[in-house]
C-alpha cells in the first residue's frame, strides 16, 4: 500500500492553469508507477488517465494526453489510443455530471434505447451534447457489468440500475440539488493504489 489517498475531494478538481499533477496527485501517480516494472510502465495508464481526468478538469485534451505521456515516458499516441478506446474518459469538456446509458444486450432488452430518448428529451440534448447549464451530459456505453439490473446507467462512480422514467426523473433532479461533480473526478483513488 503506498499514499493514503482517501477520494478525490483531496485533488483539486478545478482545471488547472498548468498541466502539470498538483502534489498530491503527482504522490499518486508515482505510487501506481512503483507498482510496475519499468519495462511495463504502460500498465500504469488507465489509473494515471483517471487521476488526469480528475485533476484537469474532467476531460483529456490533447495537451494533457502529452503530459501523461510524458510522465510515463511513453509515445503520446499511446495515451490516445487507450483514452478513445475507454468510455469513461471524455475526450471533450464535459458537464458537471456524466450520464452513461448501458446500450448493449440486456439493458437494450429492458429498454435502454427507451431510457436514452427519455433522456434526450428531459434534458434538451443527444447522445453525446451537453446541457446548455453544463449541469449534464449524455453519452451511451457498452456493457458496465451490471446486466442483471438492466436497464442501468453509470455517473461518475455511481450504478444507477433498474431505472425507469421516474427513476431517471428523481436522479436528474438529485444531482442537479447536489451540484457535484460526478464525471469521473468523484471516483476513490485509493482503491487504485
Ligand atoms: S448489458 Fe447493460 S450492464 Fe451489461
């Protein structure tokens, strides 16, 4: 077990003016990194991503994916191409929450594709689009692990399964009181470690 990183409530989540990991987060990042030998340092790259992610801001922009890159010391188009295979990294800004609807076998079986065009509708956007108060935005993703509670759909480190209309309906209007961050800058990163 290396640092003791109890959430990211101890990351700045604000993006930063310089792309470079605050302290703590760079504590982090070195501590994944000792868990692997140097020759395959490339395994530490979806932990590193999500520590990204939460510190700058909620997304990868180019810029950033060079500077994990560096970090890691490997080519920046290796970065790239594990961030736009994975949907929970977001390759453009996002809003403050990002909902992921489950569109493969079972959820599509339970009514995904209907929860999605409910979605669309209530917030005023597509798959993809976020909403004008930045408040939400809507993506689709293959299986999360969670078929036996189809339909489902994921935000931030949150599972929100079984969902009906009035199920989607009190979580937008929860996380829209709340006014937290949950596009995978709440995730637990001391699990990573
Ligand atoms: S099919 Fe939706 S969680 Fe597996």
């Amino acid at each position: 077990m290396g640092a003791q990183v109890h959430g990211t409530q101890q990351f700045d989540k604000t993006r930063r003016t310089e792309i470079k990991f605050g302290p703590l987060a760079m504590e982090t990042v070195k501590t994944i990194i000792s868990h692997y030998p140097e020759a395959k340092i490339k395994s530490a790259l979806l932990p590193v991503l999500h520590i990204a992610q939460a510190e700058f801001g909620g997304w990868l922009s180019p810029e950033v994916m060079d500077y994990v890159a560096s970090v890691l010391k490997i080519k920046p188009i290796e970065v790239f191409e594990v961030a736009s295979f994975y949907s929970m990294y977001n390759l453009k800004p996002v809003g403050k929450c990002v909902l992921e609807v489950c569109q493969t076998s079972s959820c599509w079986l339970n009514g995904a594709e209907d929860i999605v065009k409910y979605i669309e509708k209530k917030l005023n956007i597509k798959v993809g689009e976020t909403t004008k108060d930045g408040m939400f935005t809507l993506k689709v993703a293959e299986c999360l692990g969670s078929c036996g509670t189809a339909p489902m759909l994921q935000c931030g480190a949150s599972y929100h399964e079984n969902l009906t209309y009035e199920k989607v309906d009190s979580l937008l209007e929860k996380y829209k009181s709340e006014g937290k961050q949950k596009n995978y800058t709440d995730l637990d990163y001391h699990n990573t470690l």
